[in-house]
C-alpha cells in the first residue's frame, strides 16, 4: 500500500539497517532480489501515472547500482504501455551487475535504446526521473553524476526520485554539493531518517513510502535507529495571542553528547 506523507511509517532507519531489511527478505523469507525490484518498479510506474497522467516522454537517468535497476523496470514498464522513454546511464556500464544488469537486459530485450551519459543536456521529456544514486552514497559526487545531476535539476520539467534523490545522504539528510531537488520521492523497504532531517524534506519534495509487500516478520528483525514522532500530542495546538506560555505545559531539552 502507497502511503503520503502525513501516513508514513514511525519507524526510520539507516543505510545500512535497510539493507539489513533487504537481506533478510531475500535470504531468509526467499523472496529474491529481483522480484523486489520488479514491485519497486512497478509502485513507482503507478505513481507516475497517477502523478503525471499527462506524461507522455520520459527521461530516465540511472546509475550502475539497483537504484539504477528500478529506473530500468520503470521505464519497461512505461514503454510497454506506449511511452517515449529515453534511458541514460550515469557512469561505467560495465560495473552494473546482478539484479540491475538483468533488469537492464530485459529492457533491452523491448527494443529501448539504452544511451551512456555524455555529460550534456538532457533530452527533453515531460517528465524526469532520478535513478542515478540510490540510499547507499557516503562521499562526493564525481565524474559524470556531478553533471547529470545539474542537469536533472536545470531540465524545467518535474523530477521524480527513486528511493531517494541523488547526492542526498540518506543517515543524515546532509545534501552533497550536488544534490537533486526532487519534486516527488518515492522511498521503498525502509525510511531513510535522512529523508526527514537536515535537508531531507527540501530536497524530496512529495515524500511517499511504500514497503514493496515485504514479509511482516522482517522489520521485527532489525531494530531502528529512530522513531518519528506521531502522537496525537505531537503537534502544538492553537494559542490565543494573549495566553501565558505556562498553561502549555514544558519542554524537557536533553543533550545526548559531550558539548550539547
């Protein structure tokens, strides 16, 4: 079930703590990697279409890792229902592999002409998604990415986002010099706290969450490293101007590390 974001789930997590989730799916409940990228695809096709009904050409910018991997079964998936679809990939071809080059052959066993990068301007499209890095980014951009990711965000039309946009840290929600400013994410398996702090919502724009029909007994496996605060006491209520801030209870402020 697709979920916006004043339903996202409580629980976030790290980088690292979502693979974690990833890897238990596939080993231990033996749903395979490709099958979840296949759903990852497919959730986020269905977004498109609901977001942009009146989308016609697509330009789809992935990378050489499994974020790249889900922008290959979003643009099949379009171009089996009649899309334009143009397909670039952001760095070394030779480095895709597993279940990303499987999803890359299968798209172009439709007939889609797959493109290298060449650090220019984008084609132009109705609408551009961003599958370039995925959660698993720590240092600089480089290279290519460093151009694409400039262009995504000078392309004028509206971006979408794959798991997070690229050049966003997803522990900390620390925006590289290079960042893509996304107008909808779509993030699947776990939330990312750095989808949700520091420049997070900024960069995301739209944030939606979707779980791609994970087992319920994998999240109890891996324990959080945050939860997102959603009581029902959680959001201040009104004021009238002339009240006293005592009636509104305290605030207790606590430093959790030498120096705060």
């Amino acid at each position: 079930m697709i979920t916006r974001m004043k339903q996202l789930p409580n629980n976030l997590y790290t980088a690292e703590q979502t693979r974690e989730l990833d890897r238990i799916t596939i080993e231990e409940f033996e749903v395979s990697g490709t099958v979840l990228m296949e759903r990852a695809g497919t959730v986020a096709f269905d977004i498109l279409k609901q977001y942009w009904p009146e989308a016609k050409t697509l330009c789809i910018a992935c990378g050489t890792g499994n974020n790249g991997g889900d922008g290959f079964v979003v643009a099949r998936l379009a171009f089996e229902q009649g899309y334009q679809v143009e397909v670039l990939i952001v760095g070394d071809s030779n480095k895709i592999k597993g279940d990303a080059l499987a999803a890359k052959q299968r798209l172009e066993g439709c007939g889609v002409n797959i493109q290298n990068y060449g650090n220019g301007k984008l084609p132009l499209a109705d609408l551009v998604i961003d599958a370039v890095f995925g959660t698993g980014l720590k240092g600089g951009v480089s290279g290519d990415a460093v151009h694409a990711i400039n262009a995504i965000n000078q392309h004028g039309t509206p971006v979408f986002a794959l798991d997070i946009p690229s050049g966003l840290i997803a522990d900390t929600g620390n925006a590289l010099a290079e960042v893509v400013q996304a107008d909808v994410t779509v993030s699947f398996v776990g939330l990312n706290q750095g989808l949700l702090t520091a420049k997070g919502p900024d960069c995301c724009g739209e944030l939606i969450f979707d779980d791609p029909q994970i087992p319920s007994g994998v999240a109890p496996k891996v324990p959080t490293s945050v939860t997102r605060l959603n009581t029902p006491g959680s959001v201040p209520k009104k004021r009238v101007n002339a009240s006293h801030t005592g009636p509104h209870g305290h605030v207790l402020d606590l430093g959790v590390q030498v120096g705060m």
